[in-house]
C-alpha cells in the first residue's frame, strides 16, 4: 500500500471475502433502469443525462423521492464505511 | 420428573423407557403424540445445539436466511463486516416479525409497523420521531434484536437458546471424525449447491432422524428398484456389510455400509480423492475409503447421506451428498429442508451431475425421498391411533454384539452395518433430556 491510501484504510482493513470486491460488473443496466430491491425496499436506478454531463438517478417510487449524484458523489460513496450508511438511517429512518 | 402439565400416562411411560431402552423395546407413542411434542419443545429443541444454516448459503454480506429452533424463527445473516450473526426474526419494539422472506440481502432491517431500523446485525439504530415521541428516554442500545448464541463446525452453524450449554465442540463429542465424509469433500470443503428442497411432511422427525442414523435395513425393501434396476452398487446378498457407530450419550449416529470388491473411494473423481489423501487423517481414510453409503444424523434433526448412484442405470455411480433438516411443527408433523452439499473444488461437471444424482434420489420429488416419506408418514400414523398408545416395537438388534476393538474411529462401533446399535443410544440420549431436570 502507499502512502496515499493509507488515510481511506487500507485494502486489509476492508471486509474481504464477502464484501462483492471481487465482483466484475458484468452488466451496466445502460438499456433500461435497475431495480434494487429487497423485502425492506425497492428503488429504481437510471443514469440521466444532462446537457453536459451524465449522472445517476436513484428513485424510491413508494417514498417519491429522488435524487440524482454525480460522479463525485458516487466515488465518495464508494469508500465510505458502512457505518456511514447506519447513520445516515440514524438520523433519517424513514417510515 | 418431566415439565408440570405432562400427564401420569406420559411421564410413567418415559420412566419406564428407560429400562426398556437397555432391553431393546421402544414405545410408539413417542412418534406421534402432543405431549411429547410439548417436551421436546421445552426440554430438548431449547437446550440442544440446533442446525441453522450453511455457510456458504450466505457468502456476501447481507445475505441472510431465515431459519428455526423450534417455534422460534431466527435470522442468520453476514453482516457488513463479514461476520456470520443469528438473531430471533423479531423487532424489539412490539415483536413484529423483521424479514417476511425465506432469503435476501439487507444492510439493514426496517421493520414493517413502526420502521424501527436495525443493523443487520441486530443493533437497533433508526427510530421514528425519536427526539419527539421518546424525548430521551428509549436508550438504543438496550433494544437491539435478541441474540441467539451460534458456533460453527466446518462450514455448519449451529445455534442454542441454551446460553449454559457446552461447546459445540463438547455436544459433537468426536462425531465430527464421520461429519468430515461430508463435509471436507476435497481440500476446499462442501457447499450448498442451490437453495434447499424445503417442504411440509405429515411424519415425525424422530422417525428420519433415526432412518438417518443408520437404518442400512429399510434399504434393499423400501428402495428396492434402485437395487434392480442397477442404480445403486449393493445388492441384497451382501447389503449387512459394514459398521455401525455411535458417540455415546450424545446421540449421534453413522451408518457406513460396504459393497465387498468396491474400488477406495469409489464414485469420487479422481482429483477430489487426492486432495482427500492429504486433507483427512489416516484413521479417517481407512473408515471413508471403504464406504458405499455413508448415512449419518447429528442430534437431535440434521442428517447426512453420502452415496454413488448412477444416472443412468448400470453406469458407474456419482457420488452425491444431501443434508436434511427434520424441524417438528407438531405432533408427527414436520417441515423438511433438504440440501445439496457438492465439493466446493469440483469441476462444474462433477457438481452438476452429483446434483442430477441428488434430485433424482432425495430431492423432494426423488424416487429416494418418495419410498422413504410413504412409510414414513404410515407409520406417524399408526403411532398416533389409540390402539397403539401402549404398543412397543422391537429394538433388539445387535444387542448382544461386542465392540469393535480396533476400529480406527472414535465412538461406539459394531459391524456388520445393520444393528438396532445406533438407535438404541439415540433413544436413550432423547430420554435423558427429555427427564432433564428444569
Ligand atoms: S413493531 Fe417494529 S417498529 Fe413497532
Ligand atoms: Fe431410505
């Protein structure tokens, strides 16, 4: 590891076996949107774009709510810890 | 003394089991009744380490499955640090069930009521108008799902509701010798292959769990046609050969039948039997290399089957692995999980086939499965009619035979294979928790 990385962890820090690192996407869902779901809920992802630019639109059709992140905002999520992820439904548990 | 609430009737009968046990005699009433559904609720599924899953039905995090110790639901998940978890399938808030879903992935649980948000490991973090409904006065931390104490032997997880039960280390007793037939296929181990066969049976689960642990008599009868028509390498001549053990007090018990003239480890691909010269001991070479069919139960309700079948009659065999879950829901009423446990270093060809050889004989439409539930059921039946309250049936086989001085595993063993042996100890094992002082 070098010295760079060091601050985001490094790569034996990360859950390893389980953790989908290892999974080449194989399929980038460009024909159509995605659905993600489980028994808890269902959003529906797309990639939108802009005059400019592209970005990806996630959509929670039982909730109606919507966002759109660019790819800032997607490489930012890509090395947050999954406590992260806990208090973002700490503070937003959502109905 | 049995759990207030068991008549006379029932508590005179265990009292007198015991006895009967050592002389070879075993009431029927045991296999159908619900008082003794009531007991072994209470006094043996709640103290007994108790299979619930595999670990490769759950490799990613998130994934989870739902499964049971008696009439308690249990969600066994990885959570998000790779670490395997079981807690009970309830929110803490007012006791809804959390996932309605046999499988699935989730970093999180939101129950459907309230929306009480759970780490998938069970932490209670996320609670609806929190700072305006409870004003400080719910401590999160004391509200997480309830944990259920787990252990795992090579890829098994094991719970207990008993938090002063041994290790399941102790409670396996030196079974895990036998266990390793199946479950150290090869220098990688077994997996499932595919989710299980999971169905609802009008039979009691003593009475498979027993088959499973040994009954190598049942088989040139109850599945004849495998024998005929060339399916299966024994036959009716020689089909008592072989050994019979069990682990004393511990009630479990493994059937390894032979066939004289059949190659060292024969229906194995060559490249999983070298990675098994190197991967299993001596003793246990010795014991796996001969055996044909390896029927074996952990107690009280997982069972094991290792065996070659042919796919085509007169071929030479595949040899298959099911595991099976015998779980009561009822007096002489069961729900049953079947799998199959493939060598996780097998080719893509070998697991297929040993698949094919699976469904084909144990998968819930198999012609195995179907020969052994039609008697199965009959005789739940026969044990729950009034005339057959008072009836023993016979256990007296192999009750004089001596044990075997030099056999090289651990645990109890006679030869030849068909022997009442096993059974008497699973028996005798069942009665011991069953009048288990509270
Ligand atoms: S029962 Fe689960 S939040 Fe109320
Ligand atoms: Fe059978």
């Amino acid at each position: 590891m070098d010295e760079d990385s060091s601050e985001h962890g490094t790569a034996e820090q990360w859950p390893a076996g389980g953790a989908l690192l290892d999974e080449v996407p194989r399929d980038g869902g460009v024909e159509g949107p995605i659905v993600i779901a489980n028994e808890f809920a269902d959003v529906v992802v797309t990639r939108v774009h802009t005059r400019n630019g592209v970005r990806l639109d996630i959509w929670s059709p039982r909730r109606g709510t919507r966002v759109q992140l660019d790819a800032v905002e997607l490489d930012c999520l890509s090395y947050q810890e999954p406590e992260t992820f806990t208090e973002m439904l700490e503070r937003k548990p959502g109905g | 003394m049995t759990a207030t609430g068991t008549s006379e009737g029932v508590q005179r009968m265990l009292a007198d089991m015991r006895e009967g046990v050592l002389q070879g005699r075993v009431p029927a009433r045991i296999f159908n009744d619900q008082e003794i559904f009531d007991l072994e609720r209470d006094k043996l599924f709640s103290t007994a380490w108790c299979f619930l899953a595999h670990e490769s039905e759950i490799p990613k995090n998130g994934d989870y499955v739902v499964r049971y110790i008696a009439n308690n639901s249990i969600i066994v998940v990885r959570d998000e640090h790779g670490n395997i978890n079981a807690n009970l399938n309830m929110c803490r808030h007012r006791g809804n069930m959390m996932c309605k879903s046999e499988m699935g992935n989730a970093s999180h649980f939101r129950c459907s009521y309230h929306g009480w948000v759970y780490k998938n490991s069970g932490e209670l973090i996320g609670v609806p108008y929190f700072k305006e409904g409870y004003e400080g006065q719910l401590d999160k931390k004391q509200w997480g799902m309830i944990k259920i104490r787990i252990d795992t032997y090579a890829g098994l997880i094991f719970g207990t509701l008993d938090p002063q039960a041994p290790s399941l280390d102790e409670y396996l007793g030196g079974f895990q010798f036998y266990l390793d037939i199946y479950l150290r296929q090869g220098a990688g181990g077994s997996e499932v292959h595919g989710p299980p066969d999971h169905w609802v049976a009008e039979t009691d689960w003593k009475i498979c769990a027993e088959n499973f642990s040994g009954d190598g008599y049942h088989t040139p009868v109850a599945h004849q046609f495998g024998f005929h028509l060339g399916y299966f390498p024994s036959s009716g001549a020689t089909h008592s050969e072989g050994w019979a053990v069990h682990i004393p007090d511990k009630g479990h018990g493994i059937g390894l039948g032979h066939t004289p003239g059949m190659p060292p480890f024969f229906g194995y691909p060559d490249e999983l039997v070298e990675q098994m010269r190197g991967s299993l001991s001596a003793e246990q070479i010795e014991v796996f290399s001969k055996t044909r069919t390896a029927v074996g139960s952990v107690f009280p309700n997982l069972s094991f089957l290792i065996q070659p079948f042919s796919l085509v009659p007169g071929e030479p065999g595949v040899r298959f692995c099911t595991m099976r879950l015998w779980h009561p829901i009822g007096p002489g009423r069961m729900e049953m999980w079947s799998w199959c446990l493939v060598p996780k270093d097998a080719s893509d060809e070998y697991k297929e086939a040993a698949y094919k050889a699976y469904t084909l004989t144990f998968g819930q439409a198999g012609t195995f499965e179907q020969d052994d539930f039609e008697n199965w059921t009959r005789v739940t039946k026969a044990a729950g009619a009034t005339a057959v309250r008072d009836v023993d049936f016979p256990y007296v086989m192999g009750l004089e035979r001596p044990r075997l001085a030099d056999f090289p595993g651990p645990g109890y063993a006679v030869s030849p294979y068909v022997t009442d042996t096993n059974f008497r100890n699973l028996w005798s094992t069942w009665l011991d928790y069953l009048t288990r002082e509270a």
